[in-house]
C-alpha cells in the first residue's frame, strides 16, 4: 500500500527524534511511519523540510510551497492529513483520504472546516475515546466520514530500554507545560506537600521555555514569574531539566520514581503518560483528557480525586518499596506494551474496514 502522511507544522524527518527533541505528535508521525515502512508499505511523509532525506525505509519529502513544485507522489492509496484537514487538498490522487485528529478536536466543527470535510469525506482517526467525545458528530453512512479511535503507541527506546532503577534520592519527573497552568498547579502541591513529606526528594521539570528563562533569555509575557517561583523552588527539590531526544530522556527516566500528570482537560493524546508507562514508570494523574486511557488505575499508576489524594499517592510511591516495584511492574507488563507496529497492524486493519 502507497501512504501519504502530510504535516504543515515544523520541520522534522525521521531522523530527529534521535538527534533532538520533538514533540509528542511529531514523534508519533516518525515511528507510525517507520512501522508501516517495516511492514512493506511505501510510505512518504512530507513536512517543512528543506532536502529529502531517506530514513528506515521511509522517504520525507518537503510539502510543496507552491503550485509548480512536484515533491509528492501523483499517486497514494492513502492520503493522512496529520491535525489539519487543509492538507486533503494537496495535489496527489488519493485512494482514501484520513484526518488524523492529534490536539483539540474543537476546530473541526468550524463552518469553514465542516464544509471541507463534507466535501472531501475523509475518515477521521483519534488519540482517544476522549478525544472522539469532544470531536463533531459525524453524519451516517449516507455522510462518507467514519472514525476510529487507534490508541498511540510507545517510541522503540522506551520499550527497549531497561526497565526502572530508580535513584536515591528518590526523583519525579513531570513535562506540564509552563503555560497551560497545570505545572503551577502541580509547584503547589510539591512544595506545600509532597516536599515537606519527602524532604530528600527531588522533581524534575521537563521544559524548553523554563530552561531558557533560568538562562536568561526571553519568555512569552506572563511567564517570568514561574521561572522566578522555580528558581526559588530549587531548595525543595525542584529541577529545571531541557528535554531530551528519545533514547537520552528514555536513559534518564528509568532513574525516577514517579511521574506527575496534572493534565487538562484538553489533552486527549497523554503523550508522555504513553511513554513513562511504557518504561515501567508508575504516573499519579488526574482524570482529565486522555489519562484514564493511559493508566492501569490501582495498578499501573492512580487517578486521584482530588489535591490531597494527587500528594498522599506520590508521596507513598516516593517512599513505599514495594508500592513503586508493583506499579512499575504492572506498568511494563508485556499485555499493556504497545509498540508503533501493534498501531499499523491496526491501521491495517481498519483503513480497509471504515464504512463508506
């Protein structure tokens, strides 16, 4: 099968997970490509890249910038427009055309965007059930589109990589994002919780624009005061850490104890929960978005009710041996992996069985 995935975002190719950090949706374009690659498909993905570039079986391509410019096969069994449905229009002669919803699926009952896809009929695939329930309600057969909810899966070096050693002091890690109030709500109750209870503990923030603001350099506008609130955060354990590409943040997350979601309610993919629980790393989370999809709850990890709940449970896997060691191996367990290949078997299936 000839598949065509499509990306207007940044520019990235299937070797920059390996030489940089990238985000979650990003990274979830490079190995779903590679997966299907392995499995015989020719598969071309095109974003802002400059030079093509060949990588694992999979050509990347630059997404033309103009009419007269022929980067993209003529033809393709499938055409995956990866967020936005705009891209349903580049000129290629598609078999089946796929909007593969990765963020809010809010933009997707806009007049404008309705009106396309009405027009161009593509299959929508989702992160999540989550994020299917917050998405349009599609037409019946008479309409053309159909969904399906294919769950993500886990980057090879978080599946490859030795299982959870975690370090003394003991070490959460959490990637909430600076601007999206999740990680201001998670310094409270580090530092008014679970810090007092684990003095000796340390929490790791994953964050580029934190990074930059501890250098010096410039932030958006309104994010100074974090960068200052985690500076001062630094005598209770808390760490600004850059993010990392695959193998590297895969390398040191097995060191930590436990990872801490806040999450939104906006978050159906979960990225990072797909990643950690792939590890071996226990996650305490909230139960917005996706997370209940991510996380074995009781097992794997916990979604708390509540503030008090979010500090009891990390403060008990911080400390409590055996706790950590139960999650961790529940977490791993060969039932709940779930590589990119278990994801284009999947595809595989259900590209041929979407109702028309």
């Amino acid at each position: 099968m000839r598949i065509l995935f499509a990306d207007d975002g940044v520019p990235y190719d299937g070797k920059t997970p390996a030489e940089a950090p990238l985000g979650g949706g990003e990274r979830a374009v490079v190995n779903l490509a590679r997966a299907l690659a392995l499995r015989g498909h020719v598969v071309t993905v095109a974003t802002a890249i400059i030079d093509p570039v060949r990588a694992d079986g999979v050509a990347w391509v630059p997404l033309p910038m103009d009419e007269g410019e022929r980067s993209l096969p003529a033809d393709t069994d499938v055409l995956v427009a990866v967020r936005r449905p705009s891209l349903l229009s580049l000129p290629v002669r598609p078999g089946r055309r796929v909007v593969w919803v990765q963020g809010r699926p809010d933009y997707l009952v806009r007049p404008t965007v309705r009106a396309r896809l009405a027009t161009q009929r593509p299959d929508l695939l989702y992160l999540s059930v989550s994020q299917q329930s917050a998405g349009p309600a599609l037409s019946g057969r008479g309409g053309g589109m159909s969904a399906r909810v294919i769950a993500p899966g886990a980057a090879r070096p978080f599946l490859e990589t030795e299982g959870a050693a975690p370090a003394d002091p003991p070490v959460a890690v959490t990637t909430a994002h600076p601007l999206h109030g999740g990680l201001d709500w998670l310094l409270d109750r580090w530092e008014h919780g679970i810090a007092p209870a684990v003095p000796k503990a340390r929490l790791h923030v994953y964050s580029a624009l934190l990074s930059a603001g501890l250098a010096g350099e410039a932030v958006p506008e309104g994010l100074d005061p974090l960068v200052a609130r985690v500076r001062a955060l630094a005598e209770k354990g808390v760490e600004v850490r850059e993010p990392q590409p695959e193998a590297a943040l895969a390398d040191a997350w097995r060191t930590a104890r436990v990872f801490l979601h806040p999450g939104q309610v906006w978050d159906h993919a979960c990225w990072p929960l797909v990643e950690a629980q792939a590890l071996g790393l226990p996650a305490v989370a909230r139960p917005l978005g996706g997370a209940p999809e991510r996380i074995a709850n009781g097992d794997s990890g916990m979604l708390v009710p509540d503030d008090d709940a979010f500090v009891n449970v990390a403060v008990q896997i911080l400390t409590d041996d055996g706790l950590h060691r139960g999650m961790a191996e529940e977490a791993r367990a060969p039932a709940r992996l779930r590589a990119w290949d278990d994801v284009a078997e999947d595809l595989e299936t259900h590209w041929f069985s979407f109702s028309r």
